[in-house]
C-alpha cells in the first residue's frame, strides 16, 4: 500500500493511498465465486451458473462493492501508519479501479486544528455578587402561591396583578398591523408580557369598558418595521379577575415537595433552593465570560464535520423538545449553525487548556459534585447509588467537574471584576448561552 499525505489546509488534509490490483482482483474474484454458488437465474441449476455468466451479470457491482470495502479499510490502515486523527469521516474519491489496474484513491478529510491559546490575562469576567433578601424571598413565595391560585370575577376597577381578558387591534399610522390583534387574550397586569406602557394604561379600567391607548414599540423591539414606531390599540375589557392566594399551610407546602411544619420552615427551604439557583447562576455567568474570552482571544479553524455532528445532536434535542412532533428533517440546519459553531469551538479550547494544563478530575471532587447533585433529592443515597455504579453518568460527572477546572485555571490568569447584583439580576445574568 502506497500513501502520500497532501496539506490542503491548516485542518482539511488530502490522502492518495494506491493498493495493488492483485488485492483488489483477487477479492473480486472470491466474491464472484461465493456468488456463483448461492445465485439463482434461469436456466441454470442452483451452483452450476458459468463464472463467465455470473462475471457478466455482477462483475461491475461486486467490484464496487469490494472498491468500497478496500478504500474504508486501507484508509483506517494509512491513518493509523500515518498517526493522523481525523475529525470525522472523509470524502473517497477514486482515480483508478479497472480491472488489472493498481486501485488508486483520494481521501479527503479534516483534522483537529493546532491550536495556540491567547494570552489568557487579557480575558475579562464579570462576576456578580448576590445574597438571598427577605425581599426576595417573599417575592418567591408570592409567585409560587400565584402559580396555585383561584381566580375570583370582580366589578371594580382593575389593579395590577389582576387577570383581565381583553380583545384588542393595533393601529400604526391608522393602518392595523400584522400580529397586533387579538381576542379573548387573558393579561396578568404588571406582568411585563406587552410593550411598555400598554398594562399601565389600561390599570383602572372595567368589565365592558372600550378603550384607546397610545404607546410606542422599543427601538429594539425584535420586529423592526415596528421598532420605535408610535402605536394606537383599541381595547374591549370583557372581565376582570383577582388571584385568590392559597393560605400558607402544610398541604400548600406539599405541593412543592417540601415537608414543612410553618411557614418558617417553609421559608427556610425556599431560601436554600433560592441560593442553590443562585450559585449555579454566578458559575453559568461567569463560565460563559471565560468561554467569551477564550474564543476572543485565540483564533481557532473549526472542522466543519464536527460542526454538522453538533447541528444534529441540536436538531436531536429540538425533536425531543417538541416531543417527537417535529421531524428531524424539517428542522433547518442554518438555525443552529452559529450555536454548534461555539459549542465545537468551546469544546476544542477546554480540551487545550486541559492538554496543556494536565488538568484532571479529581476523585474527591467528582464525588463531592455527585453529593451536592443529590443533596437537592428527597432519597439522595439513590442518587449517590446512582451515578456511582453507572459508568457513563459518573463521566458525566467527570467531565463537568474537568469544566470547573478548566473555569478555575483561565480565573487565575484572567482579569477577575465583582459587581453587587440584586438576587434576580444575577440569576437573569447566569442564564445559559444556547
């Protein structure tokens, strides 16, 4: 077996790899003849078909059948001869494979780049600092006894948190536009869930009350033939509903699988779960600063075979979303293009910076992580059992806690700035990148 190795690229690599035609006639041979004894024409007894026939019949589709075999299994061979460790399968382009010919191949493919990382002291991380108020949580509890709450018609005048059912129309420029109409639509007042201005100026009003309002689209507003544009809605209210708030006792409690005598104590374990969410906030934050770092400050070519594995792991995830309502194939590759883009690029960083770190997953700090994972469990020893006597959950495990390592060593290097944030700033700042 010849092979020659071309560099096309500083990822894509270009393969000739020549295999004797004595290899590649005998295999055909074989098969021809492993055929001729199981095939089936008229005319002919089972086994007793002519070779001449049976050549005639399937020379040309054995041949490429056993081309195929020998271009996959000579290109795993040059590979591993060659030491090269390619990023996904190759393009086979053959250039010879007439009989009595050497068989002569081209393999096209990408290999994982070199990467030279930046000068990690230029990466800047935001770190937000918070704490868990009495505020906050009383606003909590407030949005969790909301979630539970029965609603009760009312005459008066409606106030903020109150459910109204409205229809209404839009108009720009005395012209209605696409989307700004609506029917029966139930509105939370003060919910934020309309543009600015349009909840406010409908607090106040009644059950059978017609009103026009005047307000004006964000400039950044996501549909820019409305970005900034002044606004007029008319507005039909057909019934004003108050939340009626469940009272704070054990069967209240248990709807959240919390097992609380009081509310003190109910109290107690919202503030924990409060503070758990918060901490893995200020960590989401402030790994998605060191990812924007790293990949500000290294240039990096992406193989583009890992990027279409990571679109269909994506359009996978999507599906699954969807619950198996959506086809695969329906799902545009374009719109997860960008997010595989910094997955692979993030992913390809994390593995330099452990390469060149020798950086590792502690014992202690997988079982530390798997500990604090099912703290968060009403049977956490389950949990514990769990990951632990399964393989590939506990290397997930692994790999998150090589993620923090990986985290912990860019912070040493990079330029670190802690910002005072309200509990529902940081939680909002540490929402994951997709």
């Amino acid at each position: 077996m010849q092979v020659s190795v071309e560099t096309t690229s500083n990822i894509e690599r270009r393969m000739t790899i020549g295999v004797p035609a004595q290899e590649i006639d005998q295999a055909v041979q074989k098969r021809l003849q492993e055929t001729a004894r199981s095939v089936r024409l008229n005319g002919f007894r089972p086994g007793k078909v002519p070779m001449s026939v049976v050549k005639r019949r399937f020379g040309d589709s054995v041949r490429q059948e056993v081309v195929g075999e020998a271009m996959r299994d000579h290109y795993i061979k040059a590979l591993q001869e060659q030491d090269i460790n390619p990023a996904g399968w190759p393009k086979f382009e053959p250039k010879t494979m007439e009989e009595g010919k050497d068989l002569e191949f081209v393999a096209i493919f990408e290999v994982l780049p070199d990467i030279e990382l930046g000068d990690l002291s230029k990466v800047e991380v935001e770190k937000p600092v918070a704490e868990v108020t009495d505020k906050d949580i009383d606003t909590m509890i407030d949005n969790l006894r909301r979630q539970q709450a029965t609603m009760k018609e009312v005459k008066r005048k409606s106030k903020n948190k109150d459910v109204l059912t409205i229809d209404f129309k839009g108009f720009i420029d005395g012209e209605e536009f696409e989307g700004g109409a609506a029917e029966g639509h139930r509105l939370t007042l003060g919910s934020g869930q309309m543009i600015p201005g349009f909840e406010k100026a409908i607090v106040g009003g009644k059950a059978g009350e017609d009103l026009d309002i005047e307000v004006e689209f964000p400039k950044d507003y996501h549909n820019e033939d409305l970005a900034g544009k002044p606004a007029k809605f008319e507005i039909k209210i057909h019934k004003v509903e108050e939340p009626q708030l469940p009272e704070l006792d054990q069967e209240f409690f248990k709807k959240f699988g919390i097992e609380a005598e009081d509310e003190a104590a109910f109290r107690e374990e919202v503030k924990k779960n409060m503070e758990r969410e918060l901490k893995q906030a200020v960590s989401n934050k402030v790994k998605n600063d060191v990812v924007d770092g790293l990949l500000e400050t290294t240039e990096l070519e992406i193989p583009a075979a890992l990027v279409d594995q990571e679109i269909d792991r994506l359009r996978q995830d999507a599906v699954q979303r969807f619950g198996g309502q959506v086809d695969f194939q329906q799902l545009p590759k374009e719109i997860f293009e960008e997010q595989a883009k910094r997955r692979v690029k993030t992913g390809l960083l994390f593995q330099e910076v452990v390469k060149k770190n020798d950086l590792k997953a502690e014992p202690a700090q997988v079982d530390e992580k798997i500990q604090e994972i099912a703290s968060t469990y009403e049977q956490p020893e389950e949990v514990v059992a769990h990951f632990t006597n399964n393989p590939d959950q506990k290397a997930q495990i692994e790999s998150s806690v090589l993620e923090d390592a990986v985290v912990d060593y860019v912070l040493g290097q990079a330029k670190v700035k802690e910002k005072k944030m309200k509990y529902e700033e940081a939680v909002q700042a540490g929402q994951p990148q997709r």
